[in-house]
C-alpha cells in the first residue's frame, strides 16, 4: 500500500548497453535519471567484470559530469585490482589509473574515450551526470560529428 513517501523511492532499471557491430556490451548495470528522479540527476552503476573499449568519441557535455571507479576488495577499499584508461582535452592527453578514482568533468570540457585494459577482480564504474531534460553531449571532433550512441548501440530495459 501507497504511502505519501513512496514518491521518494526508486528502484534503478538495470540497464545493457551493447555496440550493434560486435555486441561488445559498454554498460551493464542500474541506471536511475531525471525523468524517474524528478531532479537533474543521473546515475549509473556497473561492476565491470572483463575488460572493454567504450566506442565514446571524445565529447562535451552542457553539463558536470562525475565518472569513478572503485574496486571491490571488502578487507580494502583501496585495493582496485583494475586498469582505466581515459583521456582528457582536446590533446587527447592519457590517463591511466590503477587506484580507485572520480574524474570531475565540468561543463565543456572534453574527454573519453573509455577503456578498462584490465580487471583482475570486478571493479565497480560509478557515473553521475548533473543534467535534466536539457542536457547536451556533442562529439568534439569533427571526424566523430553525428555519433549518436543510439545509432551504434543497442539500448535494453532487463
Ligand atoms: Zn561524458
């Protein structure tokens, strides 16, 4: 039975994202957003289990963005037991971690691709994304303009 604070629960859908070229999957996990939330709010929760390359051109968003990752040792939270590669800016400058780590991606700046080179035990990917309805997110380069992530991957409700 419905109570008045029921408005204030949500349970995130699991959500598989997967490239329509090979059916590599990019996201596998609870992703809970704006429209559900009623707040300009997105979050998306992963435990990556294999490596993979996210098929994200470099990008921009209208909006601030997080992305973490966290391993999964309970005896030690600073244990990761994985490898990120990220790239910044539009130098394409590369990252790679090898420590539980968030990125902070303020409006405008660019940044991706993605790729976990290496998961020795799940690893957990945390993204936030402080946007509504309006939210933009525009391939940088001009070689990646018209990447529509809706085009290239298969979107799944499990
Ligand atoms: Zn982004």
């Amino acid at each position: 039975m419905g109570t008045k604070y029921d408005q204030y629960i949500h349970h995130p859908p699991h959500l598989r994202l997967s490239m329509k070229s090979n059916g590599s999957v990019v996201f596998d996990g609870l992703m809970i957003g704006h429209q559900q939330l009623g707040y300009d709010f997105t979050i998306g929760h992963q435990f990556v289990t294999k490596p993979f390359k996210g098929d994200n051109p470099c990008h921009t968003h209208n909006f601030q963005e997080f992305i973490a990752w966290y391993g999964t040792n309970p005896e030690d939270p600073k244990d990761f037991g994985g490898e990120v590669v990220f790239y910044f800016g539009e130098e394409m400058e590369k990252h790679v971690f090898t420590q539980p780590t968030i990125v902070s991606l303020p409006p405008g700046l660019p940044h991706c691709p993605l790729e976990i080179t290496r998961v020795d035990r799940p690893i957990i990917q945390v993204e936030i994304m402080l946007c509504g309805e309006g939210g933009t997110r525009e391939p940088y380069f001009e070689k990646d303009a018209g990447f529509d992530p809706r085009k290239v991957m298969n979107f799944e409700i499990l």
